[in-house]
C-alpha cells in the first residue's frame, strides 16, 4: 500500500478537491472579515450547473492498491485513492458523489481508460501524465478551477504544497 507520504501530489490534490466539491462546498467567494480577502466556501445551492450527465466509475487495481474514478460526460468528477481493497474503494468513492445511488460500474470511455492507465503507471513508480485528463468541474467557482489550473501545471518529479498554490493564487495568508 502506498503511504500518504508517497501519495503523488497530483492525485492528492485532485481527491481532495473533489471531497471538497462532493462535500458541498468550493473555494470562490470572497469574504472581508478581518481587513484581509481569504477564499470562502459556496454551496452546492449557490453554484450552478450541476455535473454534466449520468455518473458512472470504475474501481481498478493498482500496484498500490484499488483506486476508484467517476465521470460524466463532461469528464472526471472523483478520483478515490487506494483503500484496504475494493470494496472500501467503491463506499469511499461513492459516498462523495452527488447522486450516488444513480452511479453505475461502467466500462470507461478512451479518455477515463487513458486517466486509469496513468495513474497505474504512477502508482508502479513510472513517469505519468495527468494534464490531458478532462474533468467535469460544472458548477465550481472560477477559484476552484484555478487550483485545478495549477495542481496540473506540477508534473511529474516536482513538488509543491496548496499553501505555494494558495499564494500564487493571491489566496494565501499573505495574499
């Protein structure tokens, strides 16, 4: 099993945002409470559109372990890091997505199926691409698809936190 520590950070990243998303809420709003602007959270019920079509996913074998994807037609809406095996994937994948109980195991579509080949390739120690993944990101706040603009921009063998990202984004403490 892969460590969080040796979790990639591109595929860190993009399971965090989409908890965050599924959980309800996305980086955008502004807020001015204490003289300085830091993001905020938007519900669901302040975004719309909502995701693009029906939800299906996939649950796969990686050299770490089981990890799952979602998508609609408009591209990716979760990706589940590795669980203790895959039944855990599938309820830690499913749990997070809006209309979950619509989801359908399905064969992937050639640009999931290339998503899931690269994250094998990740997970065996291999170089991988992810920049090419679309994603459904409907609904989310232009803040949001920021961080996502530049959780892509790090490729493989480098590194950053979300406080770098936040800054860069002029969200951070200091922004």
């Amino acid at each position: 099993m892969i460590s969080e520590r040796s979790t990639p950070f591109l595929l860190k990243s993009f399971a965090a945002l989409c908890e965050l998303a599924a959980d309800g809420a996305s980086p955008g709003k502004k807020r001015v409470e204490t003289g300085r602007a830091k993001p905020d959270l938007v519900t669901k019920r302040e975004r719309e559109p909502k995701m693009t079509g029906k939800t299906q996913y996939r649950i796969f074998e990686t050299a770490g372990g089981p990890c799952g994807i979602a998508w609609t037609a408009g591209g990716v809406v979760r990706f589940q890091l590795t669980g203790e095996d895959a039944a855990t994937t599938r309820r830690l994948l499913l749990r997070r997505l809006e209309n979950a109980e619509a989801a359908e195991p399905a064969e992937p579509p050639p640009a999931v199926a290339r998503a899931i080949e690269a994250a094998q390739r990740y997970f065996a120690g291999e170089e991988a691409d992810f920049t090419d993944v679309p994603l459904d990101l409907a609904g989310q706040s232009d803040f949001f698809r920021a961080i996502y603009d530049a959780a892509r921009r790090v490729h493989w063998g480098e590194t950053t936190t979300y406080g770098t990202i936040a800054r860069d984004l002029g969200a951070g403490p200091e922004g």
